[in-house]
C-alpha cells in the first residue's frame, strides 16, 4: 500500500470515529430532551413561614424566630393565574397587591382578597420595638375601637402593619397588640421580607429604616373605591368621623389631609 492510500484509508478511520461520538451525543441528547432520564425524588420538606431560607426535613422550631416548621408545600408546574384583581382607588394610583402574609395569630394570608376586598379599612404602620410613634399610634386605634364599639369587625376593620418583619413574628404582634387590649376586627399583618417590601412599597409606607416611618393612617372603602390618607395621631373624633364617612362613601377632602408630624 502507498503512503498515500495509507492516509486516505487513515482519515476514513477517522471520520467515522467522529461520526459514531456525534452520533452517540445526538442519542442521549434525545433521551435527556424525552424525560427518559429518571426524575429526581421529591423529599417532603419542612420552612419556617418567617424565614424561609430556614429548611429541614422534620419537623422542629425555626432557630431564628423560635416559631413552629410547617410543610412545605411540593412544588408545582401549572401556571397560577390571579384570581383577584387589585384594588384601586378612585382618586389617586394607589393599588394593593395580594401578597402573602401573616396574621397575629399565624393565619396564612392573601392581603387583599382576605383583609381588603368588599371592605371598609383603616390601616396604619407600626413595629413592636418601637418606643416612640408606634405605642400612640395603636393606643389612637384603641380608643377608636371603643368608641365604634361593635362596628369594629363588622362595618369597619382595622390593620396594623409591621415594616420590621425580620423581628415581627405573629408572637410578637400578638403579645404587642393584648398590651393595647386589640380586640376581634383588628388585624397584625406580618411576613416574608420581599413580600411585605411590595406590600409597603404600594401603600406609600416603605421607608429604609424602620424608625423613619411616618405616622399616617390610610382609610378605604375598596367596595365603593373611597381612599385616603389622615395623620394617624388625630383627635378620636376626627378619626371616627373621617371613617364613618368613607365607610358610607363620602370624603370630605378638608379632612383627608396627612398633619405634619408634632
């Protein structure tokens, strides 16, 4: 044989070899792309609701806020549409998204669709180691809730939301809030970070430190899309009346200006 038939019969050789791996890679590329490859097993997991990069597989207590692992629930692959559409106010941009959070008792929570919607609300902005603003804040709620009496929960529903979730577990607003004798229809809202920053961010209340918080309260009426916003350390009276009005549609816009802090 001929050097040069050698090296003809050399590449041939050769290109075959490349042509069976290609062939061999195109192969299990097709089996990987065809979910032949066995899926992964899916562990059951435990989370804490306040810390959710807290994980173990039993259950036991979250060592950051001492609160109960729940379940974690398996994931999914179907598209979730949202079944509620945010509300809007009539008078100004503001919208309130439907983020998860927490309540004072633990309840797990759609801020819109469950403490919002069809209601008439007054909400304010507090955190439970607060020592300044806050401790007046809800003692102003509290004397409003006396003074409405049992519209509280029924025509009127108050909320409280803390903007210092990393330390506001439900244990802690509900202990924060017995000292303020908060009864039924009021409400502590605590959660995941990134969900409360939205939550903040829409109601106009995020602020970079948690003591820089402004004093406002925000009245609604998300059936008759009545909103606004009044100094949350007002007269008891001029508070019950601003509610009552929103409550029946009406706002008085001499009153629905925020005071400046004393």
């Amino acid at each position: 044989m001929t050097t040069r038939s050698l090296s003809s019969a050399l590449l041939i050789v050769a290109l075959l070899a490349l042509s069976a791996v290609a062939l061999r890679a195109q192969t299990v590329t097709s089996v990987i792309g065809t979910s032949v490859v066995p899926a992964a097993k899916t562990m059951k997991g435990y989370a804490c609701p306040m810390h959710p990069e807290v994980k173990s597989s039993k259950p036991g207590k979250c060592p950051k806020c001492k609160m109960d692992l729940r379940l974690a629930p398996e994931p999914s692959t179907s598209v979730v549409k949202p079944t509620e559409t945010p509300s809007r106010s009539s008078g100004s941009s503001m919208s309130i998204p439907d983020v998860e959070v927490l309540d004072q008792d633990g309840n797990a929570l759609h801020f819109y669709r469950d403490l919002i919607k069809d209601k008439t609300v007054a909400i304010n902005f507090i955190f439970t180691n607060c020592t300044t603003i806050c401790p007046p804040l809800a003692a102003t709620f509290a004397r409003v809730q006396k003074e409405m009496g049992d519209k509280v929960g029924k025509d009127v529903h108050f909320i409280s939301i803390s903007v210092d979730p990393l330390t506001d577990t439900p244990e802690r607003l509900k202990a924060w809030g017995a000292k303020f004798k908060a009864g039924a229809g009021w409400t502590f809202v605590t959660g995941e970070k990134q969900e409360m920053d939205k939550l903040l961010n829409a109601l106009g209340a995020a602020v970079a430190k948690r003591e820089d918080h402004t004093p406002a309260m925000i009245i609604g009426n998300d059936a008759k899309g009545v909103w606004t916003r009044t100094y949350g350390l007002a007269k008891t009276g001029q508070i019950v009346g601003l509610i009552l009005d929103v409550m029946n549609g009406k706002l008085d816009g001499s009153s629905a200006s925020e005071e400046p802090k004393p």
